[in-house]
C-alpha cells in the first residue's frame, strides 16, 4: 500500500492531517500490540513542526528517511 492511501485511511476526517487519535487508531490497526507510550512516541517524532498533528509531508518522511 502507497503511503498516500495510508494517511488517507488515518485521516478519518479528511483535513488534510492525522491527529494523536487518528494516528493512534490507525498504528493499533496495524499493531494490535502498540502500547499508548510507543504511539505517542512515534506520533512526536514524525509531527516534525510540533502542531499537534502530522500532514503529508512529515508522514512521507518516515517511508523516506533510512532508504539509499
């Protein structure tokens, strides 16, 4: 899956942006196990600008950053 469809599937209100909840439904979807620390941890290292949500481009970063 395209990491555009993935950020359109967790951005259940479609404003161009995923929130702590939206992002914390989704990662749970795709790992059950994720505990609320580990989300809140991942969401604070890809929201890049500190807004209190992740848009496109920051969530484009973590399938971008570590591939030669």
């Amino acid at each position: 899956m395209h990491y555009v469809e993935v950020f359109k599937r967790m951005d259940k209100n479609k404003d161009g942006k995923i929130s702590l909840e939206e992002f914390s439904e989704g990662i749970r979807a795709f790992s059950p196990s994720i505990t609320s620390e580990q989300t809140d941890e991942l969401f604070k290292d890809l929201d890049i600008d500190g807004d209190g949500h992740i848009d496109i481009k920051e969530f484009a970063m973590c399938f971008v950053v570590g591939r030669a």
